[in-house]
C-alpha cells in the first residue's frame, strides 16, 4: 500500500487571487502566507490557529471585509503586524478560542 499525506505548510502567492473562496481555515501546520495569496478575492473570514508569517501584501485587492480569527496568544505576537495590515487594507482581526 503507497498511502502518502501531503503536509501544506505554505500558501504559495496567489494561490486565492481572484477567486471566489469567502471562508479560508489554513488548519495547523501551515507557516506561512506569502505576497498577494488572496489578492482580489472575495474573502470574508480567515482562520488561523499557528503563528504565521504574513506577507504585507497577501490581502492586495481583497474585494470583501475580512475577519481574521486567530488564538488569543496570537494577540500579542503579530498584534502590530496586523493593526498595520488593517489599516492598509480595512480588515479586522479577533482573537478567539479557536
């Protein structure tokens, strides 16, 4: 039996450009969003559950208002990241047990 599992551990640039995906839960091991990975697209909730590396520019374009709903601990880590993100791009962040 050759059963093999992929692990994601990125979302690679663009990977949601353009597209219609709303609700986006990126599960546990994923580490990293990298540039324009839901640029243009009709985003509205993101979840994420690890601290992850956001590129500045991965929400270039969203069409929606978006939520990002993260882990409480998450709050303090990428805090200052995400308050410059949401005034770039009009988003906001919750964090939540998740």
């Amino acid at each position: 039996n050759n059963n093999t599992a992929a692990l994601v551990c990125a979302v690679a640039d663009g990977a949601f450009a353009g597209t219609n995906a709303q609700s986006i839960d990126l599960g546990y091991n994923v580490r990293y969003v990298w540039g324009n990975a839901f640029g243009g697209c009709a985003l509205t909730d993101l979840y994420l559950h690890e601290d992850v590396f956001i590129d500045r520019t991965t929400f270039s374009g969203c069409t929606q208002s978006l939520t990002i709903h993260c882990p409480e601990y998450l709050e303090n880590t990428q805090g200052a990241l995400w308050s410059d993100l949401a005034v770039s791009y009009g988003f906001r962040w919750q964090s939540e047990a998740i």
